[in-house]
C-alpha cells in the first residue's frame, strides 16, 4: 500500500482554507447583528449592517449546503 501524501496535503490545505473562510464569514455576520443591536441603542439604522450579516450567513448556509451535496454525490 503506497500513501499519496501530497494528495493528503492538498486535501488538508483546501480544508483548511475553507475552514478559516467559513468561520470569517459567519464572524462577520455575527458582527454585522451586533453593530444592528449597537445602532438601535443609539437610535440609528443598521440596514447595510443587517443585509450583510443576512448575506454573510446566505454564504456560510450555502457553502454547507454545497459540502454535503459533495459527500452525498460522491457516496
């Protein structure tokens, strides 16, 4: 048995690039909820702030999504 250790280092590397990517994303949306709660305190609106904390977990929501169609497809 021969281990390809450059295809196991490149499935490491791309996981964890989209790993990081996906925790940025929903941190930014978290952020964008808190600067909402921020803005309504003060007694100012937080639309921009609100559609792209919707946007940013869209994304994170969307590339889960994609994932398990990746597993189911290749099952």
């Amino acid at each position: 048995m021969k281990i390809d250790w450059s295809a196991i280092g490149s499935v490491f590397g791309v996981s964890l690039v989209f790993t990081v990517a996906l925790v940025t994303l929903f941190t930014l949306g978290v952020n964008g909820l808190a600067r909402r709660e921020k803005a309504a305190a003060q007694g100012n609106s937080a639309a921009l702030a609100v559609t792209g904390a919707y946007v940013c977990f869209a994304a994170c929501a969307a590339a889960v999504a994609y994932g398990i169609y990746l597993i189911v497809a290749k099952a």
